[in-house]
C-alpha cells in the first residue's frame, strides 16, 4: 500500500466528523495503483428504495437516507472523481418513484454511473430507467482501471414474460424478498458475451472493478442473494490477475474471495437485513469468509445501515463500515492469506452475538 498523501489524510479526517452521525452507506473508495501512480476516489451510494405512497408524498424516511447520502458524498474530501449508484433507486419501479429519485441524486457534484436493481426492472423492463440513466450495462476506463457495470437481475424469459397478468403484478412478485413465487437472477446470455467481448480488449494485469447489484455470486437462493449464471460470470473474470466484485441488494456486510475475485457488498440507505436463519440449513452456499455483524435493532430505523470508506491498493478492496448505533467494522483484503478478513471478527472468539429481534 502506498503512503498516504495528505489529500487522502484531509478526507480521512472529515469523513470522522461526517462519521459521528451518519447512518449512510457513503462508500469512498480510493484507487493507488503503484503502477499507474494516479490515485484517484469515487463515491458509492446503493439502495434507496424510494416508495410513493400517493401523488407527491413519499415514504419520508427513505427520502431523507438518499438525500443525507447526496449531502454528505459532496461534502467529501478529496472530492470522488465520480459517484456511483448501486440500484433499487425507486421500490415499485414507477415513473413516480423514479423521477423523485432521480431528482435528488441530481444534486451530486460530477459524473454519475448507475447500476440497474430489481425494485428498478421489473415494471417496464427497465424502459424507463434507461431514458433516464443511460443503458442497463456499459464499461469505462478510468486512470489505469477498467469499470464493468452489469444488469445482475434479469431472469428466465418464461417468468418474466408469459406469466403474469399486468406487469404491476410482475413487479410486486419480485420486489417480494421471501416470495416462493420469485425467480433467481441472472445476468443472461446476452450481457455475457458481451463481456467476453469486452473483457477481450483488457490486458490480462490490468485492475477490474465490476459493479453489480445481486452478489454474482451463489450464496441464498430463498432471498435472491444469488446469481444464477455465477459461475459463468466467475469464469469470464478469472484469467485476470485483480478483479473486485462490489454490490449492493443485500443490505448487510458480506466478503468473500473466489479464486483472484474479491467480494463486497455495500450498506443501503433504506433499511439493514438481517441475516437469513436459513443460512443454518445452507452452509453450502455460504460465502466462507462471511462474518455477521451485530444485528440492527428493529426500534432504531437507523442502526445498521451505514457508510463504507473502500481503499483499493494495488488491486485489492479494503472497507471500512462506519455503523449508526452499531460497531464499526473493518474488512481488509490480507495480502498473505490472499483474501478479505474481519480485522477484528475474524475469529470466531471475538464475534458478538447477533442481536436476535428478527
């Protein structure tokens, strides 16, 4: 890792200040890749959920998690070279619901991506959210490092065409976190070859950064924590030599390591998860480096939700969860075991017990 420049000691330095009462998911992430010499930061800001209840008024608190998020990402110092939105920007997907979001983010300084979540698709197919955002996948490069945003939450054509009588029933069907009638994710045929495509043109050394909303990963199918077509998407990514997978849609901390990818998720600005009771029955699915933190408690609305500092250095992602009301966490790629670990959780012998109000 690089020694820190004094711009990076400023941002540290505020983003305590900011720390003290802040219950977002604000994720900094700093670049210092020794290669390219050129540091650089970006904001992550995931889960929204903004939900109309009728005509203008809208769920207040969700309201005021995106924009204390917007708030706060612009405030930071150094200021991120760009932001990024990891999905479920509206709940229902309506146009309502969209357009209030979208005019809040409009308040970030600089360059926004966006990343398509579940809450966003599954009224239109994500129509609407592509005349305002842009397309449902893309690329970029960015000082030495090249960016992937997928769409992680499309299913099988036969779910989500020849079954439902109004794509308002669609949508209510998949918004439904523990609903037997869901159907697992996937980032399908079509965004995988162009991935193969894209990845063609990116030289086997360089750092990846993929941007998803479902994990990419395997880990439980009853909540859609899940990709279907994971392994496919694993393979793709595997010849290179620094990958990093960041996600939102869990609402909870989540790490793991896969061969040379890294695994994060990001907190949300709605409401924390718990950890599924089932995992107990799915240990196979498990990411194994998965920690649970201290569970939130159901009468703060708050606690658990939180803000990421990430420092990627050379390659590898380091978060740091600053939690209102709860611990603070630190998961930090280990050079030397070659994966992600809790600082301080790691062993089972200085876990917490999760709170058990769910």
């Amino acid at each position: 890792m690089k020694t820190i420049n004094n711009s990076r000691r400023n941002f540290i330095k505020n983003a305590g200040v900011l720390a003290l009462g802040s219950a977002l998911p604000i994720s900094l992430i700093e670049l210092a890749f020794a290669e390219t010499e050129q540091n650089f930061t970006f904001a992550y800001i995931s889960d929204a959920h903004i939900q109309q209840i009728k005509g203008t008024r809208f769920v207040r608190n969700w309201d005021r998690g995106l924009i204390r998020a917007v708030a706060e990402t612009n405030l930071l110092t150094p200021k991120p070279d760009f932001v990024i939105f990891g999905g479920d920007l509206a709940q229902l997907g309506s146009k309502a619901e969209l357009d209030h979001g979208a005019e809040i983010l409009s308040a970030l300084h600089g360059k926004v991506h966006y990343v398509m979540g579940e809450h966003d698709y599954y009224l239109d197919m994500g129509a609407y959210w592509e005349k305002l955002f842009g397309p449902q996948f893309h690329s970029f490069d960015h000082k030495g490092v090249h960016f992937i945003v997928l769409n992680s939450v499309r299913t099988y054509d036969d779910w989500t065409y020849n079954r439902w009588p109004t794509n308002e029933q669609r949508m209510l069907e998949m918004a439904g976190l523990d609903n037997p009638n869901g159907s697992p994710f996937m980032v399908g045929v079509e965004q995988r070859k162009w991935l193969k495509n894209d990845l063609a043109k990116v030289a086997k050394n360089t750092p990846i950064v993929v941007f998803s909303h479902s994990p990419l990963q395997k880990i439980y199918k009853g909540w859609n924590f899940w990709t279907e077509d994971a392994d496919e998407i694993q393979a793709l990514l595997k010849p290179f030599k620094k990958v990093s997978v960041i996600y939102g849609h869990v609402h909870q901390i989540q790490y793991n390591q896969i061969g040379t990818i890294s695994f994060n998720s990001v907190m949300a600005t709605a409401w924390p998860w718990p950890y599924p009771a089932s995992y107990a029955q799915a240990k196979q699915y498990l990411p194994k480096l998965t920690v649970p933190m201290n569970r939130a408690d159901p009468f703060f609305e708050r606690d658990a939700t939180g803000w990421q500092f990430i420092n990627v250095a050379n390659g590898r992602v380091d978060l740091h969860f600053t939690l209102y009301s709860n611990n603070s966490r630190t998961v930090r790629f280990n050079t030397g075991k070659k994966h992600p670990e809790d600082v301080v959780y790691q062993s089972k012998d200085a876990r917490i017990p999760p709170q058990n109000h769910y």
